[in-house]
C-alpha cells in the first residue's frame, strides 16, 4: 500500500541519529597489528622528549665560551679528548680548550653546552693529538636538542579516536605501548534486498543485475573502521526477510540494508520496521539521491535502511552510517569534512530538494573547484569510481552555473568535527 511520507532536512536526520551514538568498549592489541584501528583512549607521554640534552648531528661538543675569539683569521683550536657515539656518555670532564667527538642522539657531556658540526670544523693531528679548528664563535646551546623541547611529561600527544598510522605508531613506540588500547570495532551487518540481485559469479539475464550495493557497503564500513558482517541476498519475500532482519540484528551493532525501502509492493522494510516494534527516526529525506533513506531504532540498535540504487545508496553511508560509526569508534571528528569551492560546469536541474553531485576536486588558481562526474542519476555506479567529493546544492533554486560557490563535502578523508550545515539554508543563486 502506497503510504504518504514526510521529508525532512539533512541537518535534521543527522541531528536524530547522532542523537543515539554510543560508544565502542576498549580493548588491547599488539602494537604490530594496530595499523588502522582507533585509539580508545589520549595518548599522554609519561616523559620528556628528548629525555636529555643531546646532539642532533654529527660533531663536536664544546663549550662556547672556548670559541669567542674565533675567526677566519684566527682560529681557535680544541683538543678532542674522547668520541662517544649514540647510547654513550662522555667518561670525563670536558676542560676548558677540549672537545668530544659526538654522533648523532649522543647525550650531551655536562660541561658542553654547543655542538661544532662536522661541516664547521677542521681537524688535525699533531703532537700524537687530535685537534679541530673552528674559525667563528658559537653560542649557548647552538645545535643542542633540549630535554623536553618536543614534549614535556604529562603532555596529551594523540587524542581518542584517531586512526591509528605510522605516525602515531611512532609515538606509540616511543612511548612504550607494546600493547595499544584500541576501540573494539563495531560489527555492522548487512542484508542486501531484492529478488532482482545476481551474485558476483552468476551470468547476466534479463531484468537481473549484479549485486554491487553489498560488496560496496562493506568496503565503506571498513575504510570507516567497522567490521561488516554480510548476511546474503534476501529475496522479495516479507517472513524470508523479516526472519534475516531480526536473527542479524542479535548479533551486531548496527544493521544495514540496501534497497527495500520505497513504496513499491515489494518494498518490506516499513512493514519489517513495525513487525520489529523498531521506532522509525524518518523515512524521507528532502535530499538526492536518497530521499528514501529510513533509520530506524531497535533496543538502542540502529537500523539503516539505504536505498537500493548505487549512489543512493553509497551518499546514504557516508551522511547517516559513517558518522554514527565514527562516533563510536570515539571520534570526535566523525562528519564529512566539508569546505566552500567554485563549481566547474552548469548543473541547470531545478530540484525541491538539497541534491549530492558526485564531483572530483581541483585546486585551480588558488581556489578548490568542483566538477561533476558522470549521469547525475541515482542508479549510476561507475561515477562513484571517479569521484572524490559532493557538491551539495540547496533545493529550491533554478539550477547552478559554472562559478557559482557552493559546498564540497570530501570523500576518503577522516572528518571533522563541525557536523555539516543544512544545505538548504545557504544564499540561494537568484
């Protein structure tokens, strides 16, 4: 039965489910296999960086006061009493008119206070000696890294939530995490709906097609940071797929399907949604493609229900699921980073509601442009290959010309913490 439904805004339907995030619990992982995860907990150093006073290149540790007179002229010699490399210490005072050869990470001798690098010396060997002339003065603590310059003990270095890279993992190390705490990944199941779906194995016929929709969901959760949970096709069949809904929904976090949603007479979802006793958050968004997207609530479990078309289905992820998800991983960036730039090509389509170009970004005379990619229809799928951002365009307005500014949300990037305005209420073309 063909059933009224009622749109809301974009802002609003982000609001109603980020309304009801939750949190991942922690868990410990080797730190060899913490690539990618998300840290559960600040990283606050429990010591100085560096630890002491030490040289950051090759050469000779000196004391400044020895190199006042010197000058092209009149160099001024040092004998060199001791080579320490790194992991050593100088065994004896560093007397006036003496110098320590030192490697790079060495720790400064006590009574140095400057370092001669290699560059800037000249060394000799006289008298069974060896000696280095410098030929311009130094200063205090010239080519010295200071104990603490980088970091001081109690600092918060890496806030959680972050995705964990070969940078933090640097740190991670430094600071001693064999084990890293790290967000238990939230298990996010799907169910791909129709009896129109092939496998990935299975030939074309006609008014068949390929199932791209599951295999394209879970790589969205994944590159995210969940752990997706596939649970088949469901045909057009109401008890086949209400029975898959409500057993799938026991044993994740978060349920995704994909198509089902409409008012068409195979459509089960609403009627799933009420068997369930599921509240229903909305089912129309005022957006394209979309604008059938219904989230719903189950025991403080979510249930997306995204669009059966591609890019429908793929813009639905990125606005609604993924930032529910970051936000369990702790993020506190879980939006889609977005920015002002100059669309490239006219867009004339007048449209009621806010609409998501698939668009590739540039950066052309010092501003960020957008061009459209492909058909702008929501069945598309190879555009979603080529595109790296949205453009949002607010609903209401005659279409959009090459120049105009409008909104790029970006596509593969971790977030930001400002969740995206509602695009409807922005200066409208005239």
């Amino acid at each position: 039965m063909y059933e009224q439904r009622t749109p809301i805004s974009v802002s609003e339907a982000v609001r109603r489910v980020m309304e009801l995030t939750r949190t991942g619990d922690k868990e410990l992982v080797d730190i060899k296999g913490a690539g990618g995860r998300y840290l559960a907990e600040a990283i606050i150093a429990d010591h100085n960086i560096p630890p002491f006073n030490r040289t950051p290149l090759d050469g000779f540790a000196i004391r400044s006061e020895d190199t006042i007179a010197a000058s092209p002229d009149k160099p001024v010699r040092l004998e060199v009493i001791e080579t320490v490399g790194a992991g050593g210490v100088v065994h004896q005072p560093v007397y006036s008119g003496q110098a320590v050869r030192v490697m790079t990470g060495t720790m400064m001798p006590e009574d140095c206070d400057a370092i001669a690098m290699f560059e800037l010396t000249k060394e000799i060997k006289a008298d069974g000696k060896e000696w280095i002339e410098l030929k311009r003065p130094f200063q205090p603590g010239e080519f010295v890294s200071f104990e603490g310059e980088e970091t001081k003990a109690g600092d918060a270095l890496i806030a959680a939530g972050t995705r964990i890279h070969a940078g933090v993992i640097a740190v991670l190390a430094t600071f001693g995490y064999q084990n890293v705490p790290v967000v238990k990944q939230p298990v996010i199941g799907i169910c791909a709906t129709g009896t129109e779906l092939l496998e990935l194995n299975e030939p074309l016929v006609p008014g068949k097609i390929r199932n791209s929709n599951a295999y394209m969901v879970q790589a969205q959760i994944r590159q995210a940071g969940g752990k997706p949970v596939y649970y088949g096709q469901l045909a057009d069949d109401f008890e086949q797929c209400y029975k898959a809904v409500a057993g799938a929904l026991n044993e994740v976090d978060a349920l995704i399907t994909t198509g089902g949603v409409s008012v068409g007479d195979f459509d089960y979802l609403p009627e799933i949604y009420e068997k369930l006793g599921a509240n229903v958050l909305f089912n129309k968004i005022a957006m394209r493609p979309g604008s059938v997207t219904t989230v719903a609530e189950k025991d403080g479990k979510l249930l997306f229900g995204l669009s059966g078309n591609p890019s429908a289905c793929y813009v639905g992820f990125e606005l609604f699921t993924r930032p529910w998800l970051k936000a369990f991983l702790h993020s506190n960036k879980p939006y889609m980073e977005w920015t002002k730039g100059i669309l490239t090509a006219d867009f004339p389509k007048p449209n009621p509601f806010t609409r998501f170009i698939r668009s590739k970004v540039s950066f052309v005379a010092g501003r960020i442009t957008a061009t459209p990619v492909g058909m702008d229809k929501s069945q598309v799928v190879t555009s979603l290959a080529k595109s790296d951002a949205l453009v949002a365009l607010p609903g209401g307005s005659r279409g959009y010309k090459a120049g105009d500014e409008v909104d790029i949300l970006f596509l593969h990037r971790e977030g930001t913490g400002d969740p995206f305005h509602d695009p409807t209420k922005l200066r409208k073309n005239k």
